[in-house]
C-alpha cells in the first residue's frame, strides 16, 4: 500500500513536470516565432537642403508629402520598403526635419 502511494505521487510529480516543460517550451517556440516575424525598422534622416531666396526660405522639403515621398526614395535606394516619416517643420530660418522609417 505504502508503495502503490508513492509510486502514485511519483507519476503526479513528474506529469507536472511534464506540463511545465511543456509550457516553457511553447513560450520559447511563441517567442522565437515573434522575434523572426518582427520587421526591423531602420530609421534614414533625409537632409533639407535650404536657403534664403529674396525674402523667403527655399526648402526642398517643404511639407509632409514632400517628405513622404523623399523618404519612399531613400528606402528604395537601400533596397527597402517604406515604412513611415516624420516630418517636423521649422517656421524660423532653418531648416526642416525629414525622418524616415523603413523595412526590411
């Protein structure tokens, strides 16, 4: 009887154990999955070129679309897909932000 109890207990302890590794397992397996499935996202400043023309401030990227379409180009250059951008416009004299997000 004594025995029968504890080779019981035994199997119950090592089912347990059993559903923990398991448990792990498929957490390592869920994250791995994620890890490889995530794009990487590279970020590519594209460079204003300004200057003062009469009385004006002259940008070459002068508005968000402007930038959008600046940053489609740079990504395309390195063979990546555009993301998003980031355009940050400067009402003074200077001049203006372009920060593009691209994939892989």
């Amino acid at each position: 009887m004594v025995r029968s109890k504890r080779y019981a207990a035994w199997v119950r302890q090592r089912t347990r154990m059993q559903t923990v590794l398991l448990i792990i397992l498929v957490c390592v397996l869920i994250l791995f999955v994620y890890v490889k499935m995530k794009p990487v996202i590279t970020e590519l400043p594209v460079k204003d070129s300004c200057g003062p023309i009469g009385n004006t401030i002259s940008h070459s990227i002068g508005d968000s679309d402007m930038c959008e379409n600046s940053c489609d180009s740079a990504c395309r250059s390195f063979e990546l897909k555009f993301y998003k951008s980031r355009f940050v416009y400067k009402n003074e004299a200077g001049c203006n932000d372009c920060i593009c997000q691209c994939k892989e």
